[in-house]
C-alpha cells in the first residue's frame, strides 16, 4: 500500500506538468499509460508524436468521476449509469457527442472513449489537474503495450517530460479495459471484453 503522502505528492507534481502542457509517464488501473492535458491539443498531438501514431486514431480519456461525464459528452445514456457502477474491471465507454475536449482526442464522428478509474492517484492528479486526462499505452504504435514498467521502451520513456514513482518496481501485469460504444438510445456493442 502506498502512503497517501506519497501519491500526494506525486499528484500534485504531474498536475502541474500536465497544466503546463507537459506529458507523464504514469500507472494507470490498467496498464502504464501516456498522458496530458486532454483539452490541450498540442499536448495530445506530442502523445501521438511519441506513440508514432496516426491523428486520425482517437485515444481514451480518463475523468475524475461519474460527475464529470457531462462535461465532456452532451448526454449520458442512462444505460451507462449501471454499466459504470457494476463493473468489475476497468471500462471504457464510447459516448457519442464529445465536446470540450481537443479535437485531437475525438474521433471522426464525434465520439470519445471515456474511462473513471479506479486508482488513487489517477483519481487525485485528476482532481488536482481539474482536467480529463489522456491515457494511452505506453508504447510505439504497432508494438505490444507494456504490461508493467520495465516494458516501457526507452524510446518512449526518453520522450516524456516525468516518469511517475510510483508502482515502477511493480512486476504487475496490467490489463487493458473492457471497451463498449454506447449509443443515445443506450444500446451498446462491446468492441473488446
């Protein structure tokens, strides 16, 4: 268990680089991810820059909390409400009618995959930053995600502007999120389980 102090302290220096337009190296509830300011367009776009990645593939965000969704979607299906609360693992959702993000991290046709984690310091640096925040593997486009920190290619680390310190010594094997695109009407396909 990591003290509070510590993710504190952690938080509050990768907020302050994310606020700035700078990109982290962090843990997420799933894998180790990329990440910036999600309303910051040049920001995402040295994200796609590091990954090698094609713009025109859209990436997820991560926000603080279930109250935070109508900030950046137009209207929340109430099918996702239960989907949100019962999930067991990680779950993303695509929502159709993004807005207030940078156009960088919405698709062609207007969606945005969005994820509420489960971990303690995405949750802070989220609250602390006051921002959603782009999370994407931490890897080269094309090359397998990293399943934990010593995965990570150099290549990718040497790029960003702060590794976090926490979990890096962690040998866990991360799993990427359920993903499911939701429509207005609430239904919904799943698109990786």
């Amino acid at each position: 268990m990591i003290p509070k102090e510590v993710i504190e302290k952690e938080a509050r220096h990768c907020a302050e680089i994310i606020c700035n337009g700078g990109v982290i190296l962090y843990p997420t509830d799933t894998i180790w991810g990329l990440g910036c300011d999600a309303t910051n367009t040049e920001a995402v776009k040295r994200i796609f820059k590091i990954k090698q990645r094609e713009e025109s593939k859209s990436m997820i965000v991560l926000v603080e909390s279930e109250n935070h969704l109508s900030k950046y979607v137009r209207a929340v299906p109430e099918m996702a409400w239960p989907l949100i609360e019962n999930s067991e693992r990680p779950l993303t959702i695509i929502y159709p009618g993004a807005k207030s993000l940078s156009p960088a991290v919405i698709a062609e046709d207007g969606t945005v995959g969005i994820r509420i984690p489960k971990h303690d310091f995405c949750r802070r640096l989220m609250h602390l930053a006051g921002k959603a925040i782009v999370s994407t593997s931490a890897n080269i486009s094309g090359e397998p995600s990293p399943s934990c920190f010593d995965e990570i290619s150099e290549a990718v680390k040497s790029q960003v502007d702060y590794m976090v310190n926490l979990d890096s010594e962690k040998k866990r094997k991360g799993v990427p999120s359920v993903i499911i695109r939701m429509e207005l009407n609430g239904t919904f396909r799943f698109l990786r389980k």
